[in-house]
C-alpha cells in the first residue's frame, strides 16, 4: 500500500527574525508537513564559488528552534545534519530539545557531508566516503541510545558513552531521516532510518552535471534498490523523501526545460521525468507525482521557499492522499 504524499519546505536564508518566522508560518498555513533547513556553514566566497552550492546564512539548531516557536503543527528538519560539523551528544541533546519545546515535532535528519570545498575552507579533514559513513553509523547508534531506556553504553570508533542517561527524551516519533545517494549510505538509511532523503550522488564533491546525471529516474530505481537491500523486511515501514530542486509550476514548462536539459546533458524527456525536477502545470505536476509514488515508492516530496506559494495548489491537492 502506498504511503500517503507528504510536502515540505526547505529555506537557507533570511533577512531577519521577521522575514524566517513569515517564512515558517507561511509554510505551515499552506498545508506543508514539514520545515527544513540544510546545515551548511560558508558564507560568500571563492570556496562556495567552487562547490556551486548557494549560500547559508543561518545556523540550523538556532533557526529551528526559532521557527518551532513561531509555529504550532508543522514539523521542524535539517535536511540533513553533517555529523563532521558537530559534536555528537551536544547535536543529539539539542536536536532532542528541540523536539521536547515543540511538542515532539523533531524530524531528525543526519548525513555524512559530502562538500569537500567546505571541509577544506573549514580546516577538516574530509575522509574517504566509506570512513564518513561508517562514521555516521557510529553517531546513529548514539541517537538510539540517548532517547532509549535506561543508562547509556556506546562503545564504537566515534563515541565513547557510560554512566548517564539520555535527556531530554523525545516525545513522539522524532524520526531519523538520514540522506545521500550512494549505495552504502541508502543501505544504512534502509537498516536504520525511519525516512529516506533521496539525494544526488554527491562523489564530485560539488553541485554539477554528475550528480544529477546520476540521480536520474533509471539511478533512482537503482537508488530505491539499495535501500530495499539494507531495510529488508521493514521497507514497507520507510517513508522515501526527496528535494524537488528544480521546480516549475507552469502550463507550458518549454522555456525552461530546455536550458536545464542542455545544463546537465540530459534528453528534456529525461529531464522532464528527473525525479529532483518537476516542471508543468498543478495537473501534470500531480500526475506526475503520483507515477513516481507507483514507480519509486516516494511519497515524501520537499521544495524551496521560493516555489512555496506556487506549489501550494499541489499541496492542497495531493496531501494525505
């Protein structure tokens, strides 16, 4: 049975404290599920240059918080944490915080950071894939045990725990969301996460034609392939999510299509079907949404800010359904 759709926002930036909080009640009162943000940490210049990746210029657990207070039903993300940024417990215990302030409205993404011209401009050492994501393994089995019963023990290659209990507990569910797209980190996601956050194949390091040529609906089945091979009987439990990135909401979507498929040397058919990408009018859009739910198992579909208002009309469509 499919899993009903969900939508979310997904914000980097505000002018002020005003402008996030009309952000994250705007959000809320056009029907969204969710409010993510990323966690990213460079501001202008030639590092964020070189990865190609927009600015960020607010801190994900302050922002969070910010807009858990200003809002009363809509859950709060980061889509997702980068565990290389953070000291585990101090990123757990705020995460849980947050969920206990809000009244258990925590979705807990985690990842294994993937911006190598971050890491550089930052002065960390960026290990090999399978090091930051035997890493995140590592913190997951941390967050389990913090909001489990009884006395914490972890004992692995990243953390070290004895001696106290985890709090504040969460609340409701504070599901993991854990995000990526190469085959190791959608396994661990399958064996560990309650949902899914489809991403490109971030191997380059950068945003650029790679990743999304590797994200394309025949890597996506590939994609969903993997997660089956880590969840095993508890698939059907997974929620799948993914960015919408490129978003049009238009009846004749040609203007635009074409220049994206030449930008990522894709066939505009393949870039029309591109699982990251939804161009054409609120019909074709829901149409379309509903062919993938059947064909990938995604149900959980998040966009940018900017496309919030002209998204709505899906939302209000498609949500719960």
């Amino acid at each position: 049975m499919a899993k009903p759709f969900r939508f979310g926002v997904q914000s980097f930036n505000a002018d002020s404290g005003e402008d996030w909080a009309a952000q994250a009640t705007q959000a809320e009162s056009l029907g969204y599920s969710a409010f993510h943000l990323a966690d990213h940490i460079l501001g202008q210049g030639p590092a964020l240059e070189r990865a190609n990746h927009p600015v960020q210029n607010l801190a994900a657990i302050p922002a969070m918080a910010y807009a858990a207070a200003v809002t009363s039903s809509i859950n709060i993300g980061c889509r997702v944490f980068c565990i290389d940024y953070h000291n585990p417990v101090v990123l757990i215990k705020s995460a849980m915080t947050i969920d206990k302030l809000s009244g258990g409205r925590l979705e807990f993404g985690l990842g294994a950071g993937w911006i190598k011209e971050e890491y550089a401009a930052l002065g960390l050492n960026m290990d090999e894939p399978a090091v930051r994501i035997d890493r995140l393994a590592d913190v997951i089995e941390g967050v389990k045990a913090f909001r489990g019963d009884g006395v914490v023990s972890v004992d692995n290659n990243t953390i070290h725990w004895k001696d106290f209990e985890g709090d504040p507990k969460p609340v409701g569910r504070a599901p993991i969301m854990i995000g990526g797209g190469s085959p190791r980190i959608l396994r661990l996601a399958g064996r560990e996460a309650d949902i899914v956050s489809l991403n490109f194949n971030n191997r380059s390091g950068m945003i650029g034609p790679d990743g999304v040529q590797l994200s394309s609906e025949a890597e996506t089945q590939k994609k969903v392939g993997w997660i089956k091979e880590g969840a095993g009987d508890r698939f059907a439990d997974l929620e799948i999510e993914i960015g919408a990135y490129f978003t049009f909401v238009m009846d004749d979507p040609s203007p635009v299509l074409g220049p994206f498929a030449e930008m990522f040397g894709l066939s505009e058919e393949d870039m029309l079907k591109h699982p990251h990408a939804l161009f054409g009018s609120v019909d074709a859009i829901c149409d379309e949404l509903e062919r993938r739910r059947e064909l990938h198992g995604i149900s959980y579909i998040t966009v940018g800010k900017d496309n919030m208002e002209s998204f709505a009309p899906v939302v209000e469509r498609l949500a719960g359904k």
